[in-house]
C-alpha cells in the first residue's frame, strides 16, 4: 500500500510518518507539520479542539490522495490528523509524501494541505480566555 | 418523509445537537432539507457557508433524499 | 537564534531537527529530507559518499538563509547536511522552516534545497558495481 | 608567485591531492590560475564548468590574487 490516511485521538508520531514514507526508491521527502499557534490575529489562545466527520473525512482524504498519484510520480503518502483537545504546540496534522525527485514531493504535499482545507470535513474551534471560536464558520 | 441529520461544528451548537429528525414537507430534495432547516434554525443563513453531505458525499441542491440515507450538515471545514 | 546550519559526519537526527524549529508561535512546519536512492538513471547505487568544502559550505548555507529571512515571514530555519559515506535509505539533507503560516514554510524550503543544489561546495559521489562518479562534474 | 590550490571532488582526482603548489607566471589574477591549471591539468577543461574561491567566497577572473588567500577549486556541486 502506497497511501496511509489515519485520524488520531492521541499525539501524533511525526517519526513514524517519516519512517512510513521513507523507501529506497525514494530521493526526496516533504513533510508539512501544522501545529497549534498560541494566538490568532493577535488573541492568545489557550487551547484548539477538532472534530471530525470520520468516515466522510477519510473519504475525501482518499479522493486527494488518488488526485495527487494521478497527477504526480509520487511513490508514498501519508496524512494523519489529530481530533480532540490539543494544547499549544501539539501537532494537528502530518502530510508527508515520498517521490524519487523533489519537485513532486514538494507540490503534492503542497496541494494535499490546500485541499484538505477547503474540503476535508474537520472542523477546529479555538478556545479563548473569553470565549470560543468555530474557525471560518463566519463571513 | 422523515429524516435523520448529523450535524458538526458550529451545526451542533445551532441545532443544540449531534443529530436531528426532520420532517421533510413537499419534495425530497436536499434544497427543500436546507430551506425546512433554514427555517426552523435561522442561525444556519448566518454562516458564510454550508453544505450538505449524503452518504458521505458532498451532495448538490436537487439530489433526492431517502430516509436511509446518512445525511450530514457540513458548515464551513477548517481542518489542518 | 532563528538559524541553525550543521555538517555532520554521522546519522542525522530528523526529529530532532523538527523539535528545533517548532515553536508557540509558528503554526506551519515544512520539512524536506533528501535520502539516498538505490538507483540512479536505471542502474544501482551501492553508496554514496558525500564531500565538503565545510568553511565555504557553512558560509554559503549563512547566505541562502539571510535571503530566507529577507524574502519570507518565516521563524526559524535548519540545514543539516550529512558527509563521508551514505549507505541506500540513509537521510544526506534535512531542511526545516517554521512560520505563522504554511506558504512561507513551504517557498522557503524550496528555496532553501534548490540553491543549496546550486551554490552550496557540497559533491556527491555514486558508487556502483562497476566504479564511481563525481555527480554533475562532466556535462 | 608561488599559490596553494585547494582541491575537491572530482578535481582532487585531478590533481592527484586534496592541495597542490602552483607558480603563477604573468599577472596574478584568477584567469591566469585558471589557464596555468588547465595547461597543467587537461582534465579540468572536461568539467561541466569549474569555479574558483578565494577565502571562502566565489572569486570572478579578473580578482587579484596573493600568497595568503585560502584558494580553492570548486567543480561542479552536487549537495543535497
């Protein structure tokens, strides 16, 4: 299997992504780490929580990831997101992609993240000293 | 027709839920779900956006609705 | 100190790399870790060995990270570049940037390999079967 | 004026060495290191293209040299 798309209640193991991409064949890596920001648009946030729609989320995650294998000659992909709490500085998602030249590594793994934003069905709400926040719920 | 609503992020908070029963009147389109919803939660026309999703895909105003369908209100994502 | 570019003579450590460049403020990670391939233009690589002019490499790697830092809003920046001998598998480069967000990581990154493959006194030689060769010296 | 040559990569092959002593007759630029060598040394005129660094930075033909600069020959890279 050349495709690993998991969702995770506990910390995610950045590591082992890259251990799982990794491959003889493979010469270049990206990996696209997202972690929790301590503030947003100068507010301090305290705390981030995701939640997911999961079986539709992995759906579309796998709908990117035939995307990016019809379009470039990557070799592995992997994406993992965190649901639940997470504290500043945890990691909300992993994408990592193996290819055999860098260029294509670089640009799917640029493209699954784009994407995942605008279609992947998780939803972050961020937790503030006064209040809460459901991201981009709002014009 | 009666169907069942899952509802994530800022939907919960507005339907005061993770899930829904409606009573669809008239057709059994997805745009009649979203104007019946509309009109029973006048908070969902103040997102910038939603979208509907049957059977874990993303499903246009005229697809039609069964009541076994797994259906979903999928306000604005913000994953990653 | 939001730089830090390193030769080592022994394994890299890619975890540790990316733990160096997170921070509370940066919310997108880009990472791109180049690996020896078994093979190159169909035929098989035993190792690779990688040689460094290491005052210069260190001093061009200095330039490329300042104009990192005058072109992109990013956070933190991290080359390490591996010499000696490579076995197939083994990590020869990790980049990591941090930033506020993704699209300066990941311009940055790019940047970052794609001068380095240009500028930085690093050479590469393939080992074969059959006999080794410099990469990139004959046209 | 008698100049110490750093050597790299493929040029070491070249050289037979990872330095080599060099008597630069006529001027004392970059151009004619590069012509003294080539004379000596054919092979370097095989490369791809070669550059020469004087203390560490990449030097241009017409860049005087002296005794003291640390001199290098630079063959084409190939990091990453």
């Amino acid at each position: 299997m050349n495709t690993q798309i998991e969702l995770h209640t506990e910390a995610l193991n950045v590591q082992a992504c890259i251990d799982w991409v990794m491959s003889p064949e493979s010469g270049g890596i990206d990996v696209f780490i997202g972690t929790v920001r301590n503030a947003t648009q100068g507010k301090t946030v305290q705390r981030l929580e995701f939640e997911a729609y999961e079986p539709m989320a992995i759906s579309e995650l796998n709908k990117i990831t035939q995307q990016v294998f019809a379009q470039w000659p990557v070799q592995k992909v992997l994406v993992h997101h965190r649901t639940g709490v997470l504290q500043i500085g945890e990691v909300a998602v992993v994408i990592a992609v193996s290819a055999a030249h860098r260029a294509a590594a670089f640009e799917a793994c640029r493209y699954i993240i784009d994407t995942l934003k605008q279609t992947v069905p998780i939803w972050k709400k961020e937790v503030f000293d006064d209040g809460e926040v459901w991201v981009a719920a709002h014009p | 027709m009666k169907v069942n609503v899952l509802a994530f992020g800022i939907a919960k908070d507005i339907f005061g839920g993770s899930s829904i029963a409606v009573e669809l009147t008239g057709d059994d389109t997805t745009a009649n779900l979203k104007s019946t919803l509309e009109t029973a939660y006048p908070r969902l026309k103040q997102l910038a956006s939603y979208m509907v999703a049957v059977n874990n895909e993303y499903a246009n105003d005229t697809l039609p609705l069964s009541e076994r369908d797994e259906i979903a209100i999928i306000p604005p994502v913000s994953g990653g």
